[in-house]
C-alpha cells in the first residue's frame, strides 16, 4: 500500500476462466461453510471461517464483476 490506498490489480481472463475460477471459489467457500457448520458451537468453526476470510472476500469481489 501506498500511503493507505491499495494498487489495484488487473486479471485477463476469458468467460470460461472466470466461470471456471468462480466456481471453485463457491465450491471451496460452501465446502468451509459446510465444515465450520459443524463445530458451530465451537472455536474450531470460527477459527475456520476465520482463517479462510480471504476466499470469502474473494468469492464477495468476484461475485460484483459485470460480465
């Protein structure tokens, strides 16, 4: 970071890429859901989620791309 702003990034991808990448990103974040889901009642279930916050953050910002 410069100076508290982010640089952002610029990934090329074709429709079949992204289609592709987002749906191993769902996959992964419905799979650490599902997982976290157990241990509900649980630091394990938080910790979980917590560790995986940035392939949920990603799945968020993929989520917003215009196609």
């Amino acid at each position: 970071m410069l100076r508290g702003k982010s640089i952002m990034k610029i990934i090329k991808l074709s429709n079949k890429q992204f289609n592709e990448l987002q749906e191993f990103i769902e996959k992964e974040c419905d799979y650490v859901s599902e997982i976290a889901s157990e241990y509900i009642d649980s630091e394990i279930g938080n910790e979980l989620i917590e560790d995986n916050k940035p392939l949920f953050d990603l799945q968020k910002a993929i989520s917003k791309v215009k196609r």
